[in-house]
C-alpha cells in the first residue's frame, strides 16, 4: 500500500508480477462459465462474472444494464436544486448551504503541480493517486467543484426516479455517473498536431495528363486524453456524493425537502416536484 505522501505519481502498486500464473489459470477456469445475467448466453470475460459486454457496460457504466442519464435530465435536476437553495430555504440555511459547499470545494483542491502529463500517468500508480491527479486537473483547468457537488446530487436524484439496474449496482452506478463528471474536465491531456493532406477542389492544373486539383496540406490539431478506469470515477464519485450530501442534507434528505408546488401552491416534495418538471417535458420550473 501506498502511503499517500507527495505527489500522487509517486503512490505505486505493490509488484504483482508473481502473480501472473495465478490469475490467468483463474480466468480458464471463469470464462468456462457462463454470464451471470439472466437471459445472456455468452461466456465470462476474464475474471469478471459476465460476458464481455456486460462486464464492459459495468466498469464504464457502473451497471450492466442500466440506463444512463441523459445532460437535459439532469439539468432538470440540478435546477430544481439551485431553486431550492434560493427560494424555499431560509437566509440561514442559504448561508450554511453556500457555505459548506464553498468549503468542500476548498477540500478537492488540488495543487497545479500534480496535475501532470499523459505520459507521466504510469501503469504502476495507485487509483486513489489517479483520482487526485484528476482533481487537480479540474482545478488547474478552472472547473467548478460546486457544480460538481449539485451534479452528484442531481445523480442520485434521478437514480431514485429511474435507475433500471441492478439493485446490487445501484450504488457503484450512482458514484460512476458522478465520477465522469470529473474526468470529462480533468482527465491529463495533451495537444497532438499532425499533417492532413487534401485536395484544393477550387483550383484546377492543367498538366499533360489531365486537370487535376493541387494537393495542399495542413495542420490538424486536437487532444489526447490518457484512459481512466471506472475505478476512478467510482472513487471521484463516492468522495463528491459524501460531499454533496454534508453541504445540502439539513436533517431531512435533499429530495424528501418540502418546496412549494406551483399547482395550487401547496407543500409537495423536491423529487415529486421534479417529477412534475419532467413530467411537462422540463420546460416548466421544478416548483
């Protein structure tokens, strides 16, 4: 184990190489057996107990089969959160809300100097240094840890209305959704510029074989990222989760919070609330 001192690139793995003949006489004797899921007829991948398409959509996903959260749903979510904050609670309880969540975000800051380059993310550093070097490419890059900590509770908002799942999952799903915010704005990256040869079709040579159209070429650049494992976001989930819940939990779970229904202006729920949103296409306010 590492000790979790200095930079994250230097929290390595144990040396695991007399392990190799052990855990490929493991996965003969898993891939001889079939998926777990009901209804697969596929054989196990690796080591994993389902097939490889299953056991790709869990490590990525969180989930074998469940659905994803679509952008504009959680954007509904997180809306009725932001107005929640700002219209049913009470100035102290904004106050200690917007203070937490500034506090919190004080917590996931990371120094510049562990955000490092793809090439310097080796195979042999811990996943707890990977989600570090994660956080602190957020904060190099300027990301909003707030917006993190609302999208983490937009997240498990939607599970409780649509997860589709694996009961067993529902948690590793929740903190893998939350985690790929994360890694969708600090995930170590680097500018590739390579040559790209076309045809300039508004020209035409005239040459002894033929018109023909000059070859031009140019410059096309764009972003490497390095790969991170759903490890990584489940570990970036489960920290932003457990930071989401301090900050907007005041003695009664976020989503069972009392707000004002805007049919008949009674007392409803924040989740039935965003049902009602959804429910109208989300073009309606969340209460």
């Amino acid at each position: 184990m590492s000790n979790q001192r200095g930079n994250p690139t230097t929290w390595m793995t144990t040396d695991r190489t007399d392990r190799k003949s052990l855990t490929n006489l493991r996965k003969h004797r898993n891939q001889a057996l079939p998926c777990s899921h009901n209804g697969c007829t596929h054989q196990r991948a690796g080591l994993s107990r389902f097939c490889r398409a299953h056991a790709d959509r869990l490590r990525d996903v969180g989930d074998p089969i469940a659905t994803v959260p679509s952008l504009g749903e959680l954007q509904v979510f997180s809306g009725a959160i932001e107005r929640w904050i700002e219209h049913d609670c009470l100035p102290m309880q904004q106050d200690q809300i917007e203070q937490e969540l500034r506090f919190q975000a004080r917590k996931f800051n990371r120094p510049e100097s562990w955000a490092v380059q793809p090439g310097d993310l080796h195979r042999r550093i811990t996943q707890r240094g990977r989600a570090e070097i994660v956080k602190a490419t957020v904060a190099k890059n300027g990301g909003d840890f707030r917006e993190w900590f609302i999208r983490a509770a937009a997240v498990e908002g939607w599970a409780l209305l649509n997860f589709d799942g694996l009961p067993e999952f529902r948690k590793r799903f929740v903190e893998t959704q939350v985690g790929s915010w994360a890694t969708q704005r600090g995930t170590p990256s680097r500018k590739w510029t390579m040559p790209v040869m076309t045809k300039d079709t508004s020209t035409i040579l005239y040459t002894p074989n033929g018109p023909r159209h000059p070859t031009v070429w140019s410059s096309h650049t764009q972003k490497v990222r390095k790969k991170v494992s759903g490890a990584v976001q489940r570990l970036l989930g489960e920290d932003a989760v457990a930071a989401a819940k301090k900050a907007l939990h005041l003695g009664v779970p976020l989503w069972d919070q009392p707000v004002t229904s805007s049919i008949g202006g009674g007392q409803i729920t924040l989740l039935n609330a965003v049902k009602i949103a959804l429910r109208e296409g989300g073009s309606e306010k969340a209460a």
